[in-house]
C-alpha cells in the first residue's frame, strides 16, 4: 500500500474539524499547559512559508503536553486592525472590514492545511466589535485610573478627586506629566475645564499636546519603527514632526516593576536586555540652571554631575518649550530653518546618528550654578524633548558626541577626569580623578558623584532622581480601521467616559476613507455619528495597532463571554501563557505593552499574575535568495529592473540595485544571466513582473568566447513580497504534505536561529516518511506482527523516546527529526514490524507527523485519535548493556578485543585479559609494570619491553 498524503490529510482534517477534537475545556482537572502563538496581521498576500516556523514549533509542543496529560490551550486569532487595510480601502473602495475578512479566510485555510491543534471556538479578531467592546472597556479603566507611588500600584481617580477637594495635591505621590502645586481652594475654584486638564495630568490614558511623526499622505501619526529616513516605512511617504493632541498611555508609571519582573522570567538573556535598554533607568541628578536674562531656570538631568565643571555648553531638544523665549532675534531665523529640518528627521534617525552632529545657537546663555560661568544653549536633534527634560548640560571631554559635537562648532572642552590610571577606559567609563573641578579635585569619579548630589541638595538647586529612556506610549491615530475611543467631549472640551452599557462603540459606516481636513480621521466624516450623543462630541482619533494585542492573550480564556473580557473562572484556571512563541521584532513594542497592561489588570484584580508570558521563544527567521544584477543601479528606488523601457537613457550605477525576480533557474554554474538565457527567462517570468526587455541590448559583459552575460549576486534576504523572494507553504504541502512540510521546517536547524529556505532538503524528509510507512506494510499490504521485539528493537526504541523527550523540552525540533530518521532506518534494517514497537514509536511522532500518525492509528485498530494517546512512557533498563566490547592494549596498541559482562569488576576484566592469546604473546616473559582499565570503555596493559 503507497502513502498518499494528500488523501489521508484531507480526510483526516475534516475528520477533526467535525469531532471537534481540539475543543478545549475551562473545566477540567487536568493541569493546564497554556502555548500561545503571536497571531497575525492578516495582509492580502497570505502566509508564506517563514510564518508557520513558530507555529509549527508551538504545535508541537502543544500537542507533546497534550499526550503527556495536560488541559492545553492552543488558540489562534488575528490582529485585524491596522493601516494596510486602510490604504488598500483608500486606493480600491473594499471596505477594510471586507478585505480583512477575506485575508482572514485565506489565512484560515492555509493554517488548516498545515494541520495545526487550534481550538477554532476561541478564534478572536480584534476588529470584531464584540471583542474590541473589550479593548474599549480595559481603555476606560486606565482613563478612571492613576498611579499611587506610596500603593506602588494603580488607584481609582475618584480618590484622586476626593483629596484634591480636602487637601489639594500636597500629600499626592503620583505618576504625572508634570509637577504642579495647588490648594483645596485652589482645585474648588476650577472650572470644569481646568480640572479636567489637572486630572489629565495623572490619568494612566491622557491627553496631552506632542511631536508625532505626522505623514501627510498617510493621513496619520506613525511610530518611529514606522519612519525610516524620514519616510513612511509603507510607502515611503514624507513624514514630518508635528504637534498634536494625542492620547497617551502613562507606561513610564509602571517602568520599574516592568524592569525587575524581567527577573522573574523565562526569556532569553539578549531578549531581556533589549527590555532593560529600552526602559533605560538611570540614576542622577535633576539640576536647574539661571539663563541671562530670563526668570526660566533651565532644568536637565545628568547622570555625571560631577563633570558639572566640564559643561562648556547646553543643549536642547529643537522642540523644547523654552526654545521661542530664549532665541535672541539676530538666532530666529537659524534656529526656525533649524527645526524644520528636525522636522523631517525620525526619532530614530537621530539618535541612531553618532559621527556626524548638527545644531544651532539660540544666542542665550546660561549660567553654571558652581562657578558662574555663562555657557552658550544650542538646539541639537541628538536631544529628545520626551527623554529626561528634553535638555541636557554638555560635557565634550567625556562624552563622544558632546565632543564631537564641540569639534564642529569650535566649542570649549575643558577635562575633568584624569584616566591615566586607567588604562582603556573610554570616555563613557566611570573612572578616573576629578581635575579642573573645584572642591572635587583628586576624588575618584564614584565619591565626587556623591559628594556633588549632597551639594545639590544643600544648595537647593537641585535633587537626587531616577530617570527612564521609557516613554509613555502614543495612543492615538488619525485613521479608520482601529477601534473607537469611548470618549465623548462637551461644549467645553472637557472629556467624558461613554458608561459601559454603551459599549461597544462601533465604527460608522465610511465611503471615503482619505483622512479628513486638519489631521483629523476619516472618522470626523461620519458626523451624525459624531454626534450621537446629544450636547456631547465624540472622539474621531481611533486607537493604535497594539491596543488589541496588548491584552487578546486574555481573551483566549474565555473567548465568548460578553458579559467580561474573561469570566473570573476561566482567567484563574488559565492564570498566564506558559509558552510564548513570537518574532523579536516585538521585543520592545507590543511585549512591553501587554506586560504593562497586565500589571495594570493585576492592580485591579482582575488577573491573579503579575506577569502575562512565562517562557518566551523567538524563532528565527526563514530568509530567502535575493537576486540582483551585479554592478548596475538606477537612480530610482526600483525593485524590479520593471517599469522602464529605455535603460540607455537611465542613470546607472548609483541608487538601488536591481533586482530580478525568481531568476534562479535561469542562471548558468558561475551565477551568470548570459544574454540567450535572459530571452526564455524574460518570456517565461520576466513579462509578469515588468523586467524590461530591452535590458539586454545594453551593459552586457563578454566573456573570452564571446558570450555575453550579466553577472548576478545572490545574498540571503528577508522573505517578503516585495523582493519577490515568497515560497507559498499551498505549493510544498500540494507537492510533498503537510507533515512533510511541518518536519522540514523543524529540520533546517535550531529554533532560534535565521535560516535560509531551499528545497533542496526536502526530498530527504519526503524519503523519511515513506519509509517510516514502509515498516508498516510489507508488498502484500498490512504488516504488523504482534510477536515480541527483541532486546535491540526496545533499545532503539528507547533510545529514541530519550532522545525526543529531552529534545522537545529543550525545543531542539532539528535534533528530534534526526533522531526519528535514525529510528526508522535501524528498525527498517531489522525489518521491524512489531506492534508494540511501532505504536509507541506512532505516538512519539504525532506532535511532528499528525496526519500520517493519525492514519496509521485507525489501521493499528485504535478507535480513539492518536493526539488523545498516552506519551510512551521511557524505560531506562532497555538502554542497559548486558555485554561491552572492551579493546584490550599493550603499550597503547590494541592487540585484541574481547566481550565481557558489564558487571565484572576491574580485577576480574583485568584477569581475563591477561589470558587471552593475542594478548600473551606481547606480556609473558616481560615486566608488566600497570594494567589500565576503564569500565565500558577500554584495557591496557603496561609491559617494560
């Protein structure tokens, strides 16, 4: 009987779907096992086979615990809110809601066709209303919440309010925006309006006025991962800085709890490290400086206050709030140019620049508070309004970019620290004695830090503070497809929460998806939806891709509860997500985000763990071949040589490289297009992806014989469609099966590391499982013999139940294909065909074959699934030798080799060696000085010749 997998997987997938066989129960005694999958944006052009590494990995693992008797949650969703949807409305008129539905389908099919465990009746979409009712509800709570520093937790805002009208907020020790004193006069003299703005000043979601990265064609604010050289990332649109009112959330109340769980976590090393430098604490001081002729004082924040005596100059962020009032007029219009060029610069691009610096003077000066010196204030883009206070005192001598900064604008640098002790220190080191510093001469750097911090203080200019790179996270978006703020504003401004009975609030019904006037949504269009609400308007901003994801690992638990996100039940019983497996490109985004939100749900009650992921694995990326012409650019960012019919009058050999798509099998041994090959590969795939036909008549290199040829680079790449580099997982499941496609994933190596897709391999693991089938079958059909296995047929076996066991905990998926390969080739050289040999080994293999397993469970008569199986359970007496093969040495050579029990002592091996013939013709008559035994391993006897 043949293997055929595409009629076996077909028939057992809709044998699942109708069984319901992954249907997971909240009330089970079991002890449940929680592995979650980061779920994706479903984009119109589908998985390819890069994406189902992680969830191949999961299912695995999901299955494994499930045969080791584990109530496992294995769920999937999408995260269906987001902007590709909406420029794909914008460009064709499909309402997003129809093309994401659509890609959902899609998505749906792929993954069932790869035959993964998902429990279906838990599949959320965040663009659902009935789960976005949800993400409203969590929004609204951080909006009547704020964050109590003495509880070290967040608080209701109505308590809040109920000490501002007893004592002011004198006694308050909260996370804010900014410090401000007031009176219980103060706050009962307020209008409605101005009290709003003080409580915004605490609530965990806020309002306030920023710089975002607006773009224009986009119609929207970006997040800096979405510019990139002053560009959209999609679409390469202008982006430019912009102040806005956003709504923002306070995550920086939360930074160092989000800092020391990190602790408590299964994660990589490198991945908790990206966390920690993103939240960035940094301990120093908070110093204000006099500028001439002003009342201001500047604050900034140092972690070096000793080197106050080197600060030769002061910087601020362009968008500073004290830039117009302290520019002299002779400096408006350098500084004015100055900051629209900042405009147009990425948070990222700035500080991502370290050799080359730009700035300008503002013509005010400040005043050092120690020695009174004046030091000039410049605006540089190396500086972030958001970061400490947006200003920071210069100190070329021991900081890289102030000096290179100093360098180009001939600024004074002064040293401070003599390192001379210190052989190898860089400047950012903290080490050396304090030189040209006044009362901290001859200190070591750690004392003369102390000593200035209680100078500080006694002087009353400044104080002791710990400081966060973290900033509170953009909430806003001036887009459609995103869910609604629950938020309606009155006559006055002043924002209202919609009560819950009015949840979810769902998106108006649009034709016209372009962003409105003024920045504002399309959403500002809909406007009876708008004012719905009679007296009231309601919020048009929608909120950001990650408000969905921060919190749908919840809504897994109990997925079709409208009455909570999650019944009190389900969320005790499920507590966390015991695996997590995702990309790193979520290391510091949406990570972050829904450990925050977790933390917060904590405070409340709502969730019994301080933390959301237990274990988290990042798998590596499948990459792809990239194509491109060696030596020949065009001006424009062209992907494709497409779209140009005359590249004689091109501008060659600067710009972009060329790319030529899916050129492989076109390419002679030496990776060359020679001109007749280019013919049949322009007629076969060139035509369909705009390669130019006349590309030939130009630039072509000859060869000694005349033949003439472009040379083509090959480089290891990002799999994505826009290089034209995808591999559809329909293609290899239609031509080799899913468990074939599942095994071969799992065998292009480790887990965690990068690898390149090639089929090259494949053919192997399509040999693997035919064979393992073959053990089944003999040529006359069914096979398999209930006769007793030998003692080498239960060490194979056993060897190989060790061997996967340990690996799959390990999450060594690569390893564990070798090990079954191994296992099928030394039964099938044993021409095995034992029942009890071959069933355990059926089970073993399920988690990575389901399909083919699962077949030949229903033929070895098993009425019950195979996924419902017991893991075959590892005996270590199989793995005992009885007997060892001990190679017997005289002087290091061996001269024979003898098999004797494994229970013999040295003593006793060591006598039976000296008895043996190819043995005594080398000792006798001679002085055995040493005889060497090693227990199962080796003899040697030392003879003096």
């Amino acid at each position: 009987m043949h293997y055929h997998p595409e009629n076996i997987e077909s028939k057992w997938r809709k044998n699942w779907v109708d069984t319901q066989l992954y249907k997971v129960d909240n009330s089970s005694d079991k002890q449940k096992f929680y592995v979650l999958d980061m779920f994706p944006y479903p984009s119109g052009a589908g998985l390819h086979v890069g994406h189902p590494l992680g969830y191949i990995a999961s299912d695995i693992f999901s299955r494994y615990k499930r045969l080791k008797g584990f109530n496992v949650l294995h769920p999937m969703g999408y995260d269906a809110f987001g902007l590709p949807a909406e420029q794909y409305a914008i460009q064709t008129g499909v309402h997003p809601a129809v093309s994401t539905d659509e890609n959902i389908n899609r998505y749906r099919e792929q993954l069932d066709n790869i035959g993964f465990c998902y429990d279906w009746s838990r599949e959320v979409k965040t663009s659902d209303p009935s789960y976005y009712k949800w993400t409203q509800w969590i929004f609204l709570q951080l909006y009547s919440h704020y964050y109590d520093l003495t509880s070290d937790k967040a608080m209701p805002i109505d308590h809040l309010i109920a000490v501002f009208a007893q004592d002011g907020n004198k006694t308050i020790k909260a996370a804010n925006s900014q410090e401000s004193t007031f009176t219980a006069s103060d706050w009962q003299g307020m209008s409605a309006k101005q009290k709003d703005d003080v409580l915004m000043n605490y609530r965990l979601a806020y309002r306030k006025t920023g710089y975002v990265n607006w773009c224009e064609a986009l119609g929207t604010v970006l997040a800096n991962d979405e510019v990139k050289d002053g560009f959209s990332e999609r679409g390469g649109h202008p982006v430019e800085k912009k102040a806005m009112m956003q709504w923002s959330l306070r995550i920086t109340a939360y930074a160092e709890r989000l800092l020391n769980d990190l602790d408590t976590l299964e994660w990589s090393d490198a991945l908790k490290a990206m966390q920690r430098n993103w939240i960035g604490r940094s301990e120093g001081a908070q110093m204000f400086f006099d500028i001439v002729g002003h009342d201001q004082k500047l604050e900034i924040f140092t972690t070096r206050p000793d080197t106050i005596f080197g600060a030769t100059y002061m910087v601020l962020a362009p968008e500073h709030d004290m830039v117009a009032q302290i520019t002299t007029n002779d400096q408006k219009e350098a500084v004015a140019n100055y900051i629209d060029y900042v405009g147009s610069r990425s948070e990222v691009d700035r500080m991502a620049e370290v050799k080359e610096v730009t700035g300008v003077f503002t013509g005010a000066y400040a005043i050092n508070p120690f020695n009174g010196k004046k030091i000039p204030i410049w605006l540089g883009e190396y500086v972030l309004k958001d970061y400490g206070t947006g200003a920071i005192m210069a100190v070329p001598s021991d900081d890289e970019r102030d000096q290179v900064f100093a360098k180009k604008f001939g600024l004074e640098i002064i040293d401070v620290v003599d390192k001379s002790d210190y052989p190898g220190a860089t400047l950012q080191d903290k080490l050396g004695k304090l030189v040209n510093s006044d009362f901290l001469n001859g200190m070591e750097v750690k004392d003369a830090i102390k000593a200035m911090l209680t100078k500080i203080e006694t002087q009353g200019i400044g104080s002791r503070k710990i400081n966060y790179k973290l900033r509170d996270a953009n909430y806003s978006r001036q887009r459609y497809w995103g869910e609604p703020f629950p938020i309606a504003y009155d006559s006055e401004g002043v924002a209202h929460a919609l009560d819950v009975d009015k949840l979810p609030l769902e998106l108006p019904e649009l034709e016209n998806f372009q962003p409105a006037s003024g920045g504002k949504s399309p959403v500002a269009r809909a406007e009876d939806w708008v004012n719905q609400f009679p007296g009231f308007a309601l919020e048009t901003d929608t909120m950001p891709g990650f408000a969905g994801s921060s919190w749908y690992f919840l809504r897994y638990m109990d997925a079709v509860n409208d009455q909570a996100f999650a019944s009190k039940e389900a969320i005790n019983y499920w507590q966390d997500v015991d695996l997590y497996v995702g990309g790193t490109e979520h290391a510091v985004g949406h990570l972050m985000y829904s450990r925050c939100w977790h933390k917060f749900l904590y405070d409340l009650g709502y969730v019994p763990t301080i933390e959301p992921f237990k274990k988290l694995i990042n798998q590596g990326m499948i990459t792809a071949y990239g194509y491109y012409v060696e030596n020949l650019k065009f001006q424009d960012d062209q992907s494709l040589i497409g779209n140009i019919k005359d590249i004689e009058n091109q501008n060659v050999n600067v710009g972009s490289p060329i790319r030529l798509a899916y050129v492989y099998d076109y390419l002679d041994g030496q990776n060359r297009l020679t001109k007749t090959k280019f013919e049949t590969y322009y007629d076969n795939i060139g035509k369909s992806y705009n390669v130019i036909g006349d590309v030939h008549k130009y630039y072509w290199v000859k060869d000694e014989n005349g033949e003439e040829y472009f040379t083509v680079n090959i480089v290891q790449e990002k799999m994505s469609k826009s290089k034209y580099n995808v591999q559809n997982p329909d293609e290899v499941v239609a031509k080799y099966g899913a468990d074939c496609f599942r095994m071969y994933e799992m065998f292009l190596g480790p887990i965690e590391q990068s690898k390149p897709w090639d089929t090259k391999g494949i053919d192997g693991v399509n040999r693997f499982l035919r064979k393992y089938w073959s053990l089944f079958f003999s040529v006359n059909g069914w096979n398999v013999s209930q006769d007793q296995p030998t003692a080498e047929e239960y060490k194979i076996l056993h060897t190989t139940i060790k061997k996967v066991t340990e690996d799959i905990e390990r999450f060594s998926f690569n390893t564990c294909v070798s090990a079954f390969m191994m296992c099928v080739n030394e039964l099938k050289r044993l021409e095995c065909n034992k029942k009890e040999i071959l069933s355990a080994l059926n089970v073993l293999l399920a988690p990575f074959a389901p399909f083919i397993t699962e077949e030949l469970n229903k033929m070895l008569g098993n009425d019950t699934s195979v996924h419902k199986a017991s893991y075959p359970i590892f005996e270590p007496s199989y793995l005992v030798q009885d007997t060892v093969d001990y190679p017997v040495c005289v002087n290091g050579k061996k001269r024979d080799i003898v098999a004797l029990s494994s229970k013999l002592t040295p003593k006793e091996i060591q006598d039976i060696a000296l008895t043996l013939d190819n043995v005594k013709k080398y000792v006798d008559g001679k002085d055995l000085q040493r005889v060497i035994v090693v227990p199962g391993k080796m003899i040697n006897l030392v003879v003096k010749e």
